[in-house]
C-alpha cells in the first residue's frame, strides 16, 4: 500500500487555529474565527465573501503583512514568525493589493524593476523582463515607461499584477485583482493565473467577488461570519 506521505503532498501554505480580532478604543471585532486550512502547490483557489467578511485582513496573515491574534500560517512547515515576516514577504510570497500599493512616482517599468531588486530576483536583464510581463498584461511600451499616476485604474491594476510576477516566489496573494478590468482583460488575467498554478507549480490565491474568476478557480471557499468553508 503508498504511504500516505506520497499521496499526500505536504501543503506550501497552513493556516491553524487562525483567528483575528481587530480592538478599536471603544470595540473589539474578532474577524477570523479558528480558521484550519491547507493550500498546496499547483492550485489555483478562489476565496469569496461578502464585503467587510474578512476576506484581505485574511490574506494580509497569509501573506505575512500582519500578524494573527490567535493561531499561525506556516509555510512549508515552518511557523512564519520563525522565518521572519518580511523575509518570507521577500522570498517566498508576492501580492497584489487591493489599492495596488504602486510606487507612485515612477513608471510601471522601474515599479517592476524595484520590486525585483528588493526581492533579489535573478535576471540578466531587468528592464527586458519587466516590459515582457507589461506586454503580457496588455500594456505597451509606451504606457510601460510612463509615470504610473499617469495610467488608467485598469491599467495599474495591471502594472500591479505584472509586478507580483516579476518576483519569482511559490505563493501569490491576490487582493480583488480583476475589480477594474473589463470581461476580456480579466479573462487574460485569469489565464495567467491558471499558468502560473498548473504550469509553474505555484500556489495562486485569490479573494474576490467576482462569480467569473471563482468559476476558473480549482477550488472555491467562502469566508461568512469568520469562519472559511470549501
Ligand atoms: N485596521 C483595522 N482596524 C479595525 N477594523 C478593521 C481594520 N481593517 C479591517 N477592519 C474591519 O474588519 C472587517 C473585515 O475587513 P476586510 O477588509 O478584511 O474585509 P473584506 O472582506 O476584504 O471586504 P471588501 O470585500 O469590502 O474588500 C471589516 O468590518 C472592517 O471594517
Ligand atoms: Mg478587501
């Protein structure tokens, strides 16, 4: 008979006992409450939920921004808090924010660029890979090297996207990363995603409201009343 440990891969990503509350001068909100789940390799999820449902406080303790009032997120076994938060945001993880979070003063290109020097991404020639993957999210040369306040919403989503790329890491941690595309941009997106997950071996995950995303996921959970349910 297989072991068990062969036919079942150890997770990248565990959430255990996760629970969050957020505590204001005068209220208390617990957000998450005692969330157990495992995300593997290869898998593109989609993770739904009614506004204000918890959905990026949740990401933001999976991808290492902050840290749970009760519980842990391991990755590959390994607590985060022993990794070191910003080390496992640097090496391991990559995320496109719900407000993208862009370097406002630059242009997409030097957004990517940056990016990839922060997280010492290996490539021979940055600035080559970073108009590759804007050319992959639609966005031509011209919007690519120009100053990204100067872009459309739609577009810095997209520079945001490209940039979450650019860093080549086992996790991706995405925020409502279709919300300001239109049918076809968001289909092209979401193709990425697929590659990335099926191709690539990578853990993509995704929160979001969008009914067309969650169809293309492989798997779908929803996050209701702090609790996450497949
Ligand atoms: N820093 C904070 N301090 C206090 N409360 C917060 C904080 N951040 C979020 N909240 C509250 O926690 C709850 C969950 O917020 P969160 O942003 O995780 O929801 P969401 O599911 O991402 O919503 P949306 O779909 O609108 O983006 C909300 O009630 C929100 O008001
Ligand atoms: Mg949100």
């Amino acid at each position: 008979m297989a072991s068990p440990t062969l036919t079942t891969p150890a997770p990248v990503l565990r959430l255990s006992g996760l629970s969050h509350t957020y505590t204001g001068q005068r209220h208390r909100a617990t957000v998450l409450k005692n969330i157990d789940h495992d995300f593997h390799r290869g898998t593109f999820y989609a993770v739904l939920g009614p506004s204000g449902s918890g959905k990026t406080t949740l990401l933001s303790l999976a991808s290492g921004l902050d840290a749970p009032t009760r519980g842990t997120v391991s990755f590959d076994g390994t607590d985060l808090t022993r990794i070191g938060l910003g080390r496992y945001r640097n090496k391991h993880a990559a995320t496109i924010f719900q407000q993208y979070n862009l370097l406002t003063y630059m242009t997409a290109v030097q957004n990517l660029t940056t990016a990839m020097e922060i997280t010492g991404t290996r490539s021979r020639d940055k600035k080559a890979r970073a108009l590759e993957l804007l050319e992959r999210v639609g966005l031509d040369k011209q919007q690519a090297t120009r100053n990204v306040m100067r872009l459309s919403g739609g577009q810095q989503q997209r520079v945001a996207i490209a940039r979450a790329l650019a860093c080549d890491v086992d996790l991706l941690f995405a925020d409502e990363p279709t919300g300001n595309l239109d049918e076809d941009t968001a289909a092209g997106i979401i193709r990425i995603f697929q590659e990335l997950a099926h191709d690539q071996n990578k853990c993509v995950i995704v929160v979001t409201h969008s009914q067309q995303l969650a169809a293309e996921a492989d798997h779908t959970l929803t996050l209701r009343k702090g609790r996450l349910s497949a």
